[in-house]
C-alpha cells in the first residue's frame, strides 16, 4: 500500500506544496538536510472503499471493493420502484346516442365522407324516391386508338350510335377522320338523359383533329354544331450543321437531328460518295428538316428537305430534294438529279480476284472466272449495283446463295456467295438497295462477293460495262429549284421557330 507524504518548500516569493507517494521517501531527506525550510508532512490514510477492480485481482483490497460494490448494487435493486399499473378512476363508456352526438361534432366524420350524427326519423314530410337522382352532366376522357373508328370511340363512352355516327359526320365534312393520330385524347360532356332506358345526348366534345386544329362539337339550341379552333404554326424549316467526326450517324444525333432525317441523310449521300473512304472526320454535315411549332411550344420534324456536306478536301455537296415528272430524288445544286442506271460497286471492299482465266483455289485446276470478287468481311451488306428486277433468289449449287437481277436492255447481274438473302424474287429493287449480305456459302474458300455481269445471257467483264443516266432540270423548273434551295439556305444554322 502506497504512503502519501506532503512537504513545503517556503522562501523569498511563497512556499511550493508537493504530494509523494512512499515510495519516494527516501528522496526526502536530502532535500530536508540541505533545505531546513522543507517542511514534511503525512496525511491520514484513506478507508480505500473505492477500489479499482481492474488492479491487484485477488487481493484483500481488490475483494473489499468487490463486496463494497455488491453492497451498493444490491441496495440500488431493493429500493427500486415498483411498475406495476396505479388504479385510478375511468369514466363510463357513452351510451350509442351519445356516441354518435360526439362524433358528429368532431373532424373525424368528415374524413369518412360524414356519414355519423343524430338520425332523424322518417315523418309525413318525407316522400320517399322512386330512383336516386343522375348527375346533370358527366364528364370522360376518351382516346382514339390505332385502327379505332371516330364513332365507335364515342359509342364507348355513353354516346347513341345514332348520334356517334352523325358527330362522325359533321367532323369529318371539316378535318379528316383518317389523319386523327392514334392516342389523340378528347374531352366528351354527356348531358341529361330524357329517361334511364335513353343513352345520353353528346354536350360537348373537344381534341386536336391535326397539329394545326383544334375542333369542338357542341350543342347550342338542342343542334350540335362544329366550331374549328386554328392554331397558329411556324413552319420555319430546322437547320443543323456539326462536324462529322468519328461517326457521321452519332454526330448528326447527338447535334439534334432526328434518327428518320439522319437515315435519309446518309441515303442521299451513299447515292454519291462512298460513305467509308470519300468523308473525313473533319468533314462538317449540313441537314435541313421540315419543322413546325405552335406557341403553345408543342413542335414536330418532319421529311429531310436539304443535304449538305462540306469537306475538308475534295467536292462539296448541296443536294435538295424534287419532283420531277411524278418521281422525287435528290438534285445537285446544278440541277443534276441522281444517277440511275450506272453499275455502282455492290459492296464496300477491294477486288481481290479480276476476269478471266485463273486456276480456282478449291478445284485446283485453271478455268474461266466469269466475274470479279470482291474481299468483303462477313455480314456486310450487298448493294444492287442498279434499278432491276430480282429473277432468281436462293441456293445455286457452287455459287451457294445467289441472287439474279435483269436491268432491261439484256444486261443483268448476279451475286453469290451469301450468308443470307433479303431480295425476293419478282420484286423490283432500286440501285443501292440491300439485296443480301456478304458469306462463304458454296465453293468458297472465306468470305467475299462474287459479282457477275451478262449481256444477252453471256458473262462480260463488269469493269467494261458504264452506262449512265442522269436527270437534268431546266428552264423555268431549274430557276423554282434554285429559288427553293436558295430559300432554304437562308435559314439560319441551329435556328428554331420563336411562338
């Protein structure tokens, strides 16, 4: 057990009081024999009750603190409180009658639609119904659906057949029926019935029979009467330029351009470059789309009016599209329309095997090759290399999957190799068109196109063969197609119609 000591050392300015434990006594008395004025003295020992029960376990000490601190534990539960419940006085339950008083002056019934309170009972003034009473009027929201008629959608909602058929009538006479978008929604109003075995006469109904038009039929001394709702519309075209980058189609969408524009875009330009080699990255794509927009801020695309390309090197291109003698294609800014007839390349990739005599790799023996191929890799589209009709579409035993194409005037083309087929035969199909896609089907050793040309039946080599015909504007129709892309130009870039 340690001792506790306190000494003082007094002089000049005070005296300093120090506490040691005994086990520094014996530091003390050399400083008691040098320093006279050190005055020692011992202070009484404590009871110790209080004791750390984490030191000294086993000893005396260590075991009076344990008792000491069951002690006080013990006298803790012994004078806690009791929880039992304190009896108390309870009023009576109220009786129904004032039960129901109670809650009727409370906020409780208005939540349950304040059907409580004092009931009274039935007297001689009380004439009993003989049918509860209709709402004068009801109104519903009804929507068109695809391939829905206009009239059955009223008969749905509570309208005569009779009178459905007639409002059919009278809509019709105003807005076509057939350019109503599926999904429209319209506001009906029902009114009073004349007894409950009669549907409901038609009070108002309201939609948007077009983008520009809004109608409303209502009745107006007991006739329903048509009243169109114009809608002012800015159809101010929408123009976007941006820079091509690493992918002509991900740049044109993410610039705004919608997907239908970006498609008919990339068409338009495949008709007079090839999209893989002929544009570079920092080529910049210039589109102009059909746009309108009412003041209510509600706007649609619509068809892709102007193409341009603008490129870094090489030719620039301004293409519009045009009308001429009932067929629309796309017109240089020279008035030069599309190409047809000229034998475009059918596939994008080199030619890796030409016309003429060549010793076949599966056969091993040297014959006549009656085309060229074409090194492609698997899966890439085959194009028609031009405006014809499909003769033959399927399997040809070594050629495998083949499809043969007549274009007039006794020259025709055939593809083989295919890893499947698009093209059905007799069906008519444009120059560009996807008629198939590229395979190793039949003798071949990997995947390419083989690519024949025939005239009058006979194989000729393909790269002999160019014949070209272009559509030409002139006079008064070259100077509208100039005004019209002049127009159009003028637009400003990434402007928009301002409600």
């Amino acid at each position: 057990m340690y001792q506790r000591y306190d000494f003082g050392i007094g002089g000049g300015g005070g005296a300093v009081a120090l506490t040691l434990d005994r086990t520094f006594g014996s530091a003390l008395a050399p400083l008691r024999a040098g320093h006279p004025s050190v005055a020692v003295s011992r202070r009484p020992r404590n009871p110790d009750l209080l004791v750390d029960l984490g030191v000294d376990i086993g000893s005396r000490r260590w075991w009076r603190g344990l008792a000491s601190c069951t002690a006080l534990c013990t006298a803790a539960a012994m004078l806690a409180p009791d929880m039992a419940s304190i009896p108390g006085a309870s009023p009576l339950p109220l009786a129904d009658a004032q039960w129901d008083e109670a809650r009727a002056l409370a906020f409780a019934p208005l939540a349950y639609g304040a059907d409580t309170g004092s009931r009274m009972a039935a007297t001689t003034a009380v004439e009993p119904l003989e049918h509860s009473p209709e709402r004068a009027t009801i109104d519903l929201l009804a929507t068109l659906g695809r391939g829905d008629s206009f009239a059955r959608v009223l008969e749905r909602s509570g309208v005569g057949a009779a009178e459905a058929a007639q409002v059919a009538a009278m809509v019709g006479a105003v807005a076509s029926l057939s350019g109503i978008n599926p999904g429209t929604p319209m506001d009906v109003t029902l009114g009073r019935r004349a007894n409950r075995h009669a549907a409901r006469p038609l009070e108002r109904l309201a939609f948007r029979a077009r983008f520009d038009l809004d109608l409303v039929v209502a009745r107006s001394g007991g006739r329903l009467q048509v009243r169109p709702l114009p809608i002012v519309v800015d159809d101010t075209p929408l123009r976007i330029q941006g820079r091509v980058g690493s992918s002509l189609y991900l740049s044109a969408r993410a610039a705004g351009i919608p997907a239908k524009a970006v498609g008919a875009y990339i068409r338009a330009l495949s008709g007079q470059l090839s999209l893989d080699r002929d544009i570079g990255s920092d080529d910049r794509f210039d589109v102009i789309v059909a746009h309108r927009r009412t003041q209510s801020g509600e706007a649609e695309s619509g068809q892709l009016l102007y193409a341009g390309l603008d490129r870094s090197q090489g030719k620039d291109f301004q293409l519009l599209q045009w009308t001429l003698g009932g067929r629309t294609q796309w017109f240089e800014a020279s008035g030069v329309g599309k190409t047809t007839g000229s034998m475009s390349q059918p596939v994008a990739g080199t030619i890796s095997s030409g016309f003429g005599m060549r010793r076949h790799p599966i056969l091993g023996f040297s014959r006549m090759h009656r085309g060229i191929d074409f090194r492609a890799g698997y899966g890439q589209p085959i194009y028609a290399a031009t405006e014809g009709r499909v003769t033959a579409a399927g399997w040809a035993g070594g050629y495998g999957r083949q499809v043969r194409i007549a274009h007039g005037g006794g020259l025709g083309t055939s593809y083989s190799h295919m890893s499947r087929i698009v093209a059905q035969s007799g069906a008519t199909v444009r120059q560009g068109q996807v008629i198939g896609y590229v395979g190793s089907t039949g003798l071949s050793t990997g995947p390419h196109l083989h690519y024949e040309l025939y005239k009058d039946g006979a194989a000729i080599n393909p790269r002999s063969v160019r014949f070209v015909t272009r559509s030409l504007l002139e006079g008064g129709e070259l100077e509208a197609f100039k005004a019209r892309l002049n127009g159009l130009l003028a637009v400003r870039s990434g402007s928009r119609p301002v409600g």
